[in-house]
C-alpha cells in the first residue's frame, strides 16, 4: 500500500530551491528508476542465497528506509526560503490563515 503517494511525488519540487527544483527532481527520478532496475535482480538474488530468511533482510531495509524517509520530510520542511519563517508568518510578516491565503 502507497500513502500519499502524490505528496511524495511533489515533496523534491517544494523541498528545492527555485533553481535546483529540476535537479531535485532528477535526483528523485534517478534513484526511483535505479530501484526499479536492480531491485528484482538484487531480490531474487538475496532469495536464492538465504531463502526464507531473506525476508528478514527485506523487513530491516524497508524499516531503514522508512525512518531515512520520516527523517528527511519533516513536517514543514518543504517550505522555501523565504516563502515563510518558523512561525508561519509570509514575506509580508503576517502569520496566514486558510481563510486569507489567496487561492
């Protein structure tokens, strides 16, 4: 199961500087792609050496890169320089509510 999968999607596009966005993006793409293309061979792999003790090992690599995932998007840290400070205030200094953001 995939959860927010499309706020992961859009995560390297807010978390990147204006000018590194497409880099961002290429980063993302290049190492989605690259587990893609090695992950069966390096699964069925893993399987043929240990059997049913790979699962262990899938089980640890998932849970790493659970936390890599939860360490890297901090709630809030896909904020841009500039489009707001810590305490959510915008360019203008003024906190923002839902109701006088502009659409």
């Amino acid at each position: 199961m995939v959860a927010r999968r499309d706020g992961l999607l859009a995560y390297p596009a807010h978390a990147a500087r204006p000018e590194l966005v497409g880099r961002y993006m290429g980063a993302w793409q290049a190492a989605f792609g690259a587990g893609t293309a090695l992950g069966p061979a390096v699964r069925v792999a893993l399987w043929s050496a240990w059997g049913g003790a790979a699962w262990l090992v899938f089980g640890a690599v998932a849970l790493l890169a659970t936390a890599a995932v939860a360490a890297g998007m901090r709630a809030g840290s896909a904020v841009r320089p500039g489009d707001a400070s810590e305490d959510g205030a915008g360019a203008g200094g003024k906190a923002q509510t839902g109701a006088d953001r502009e659409p």
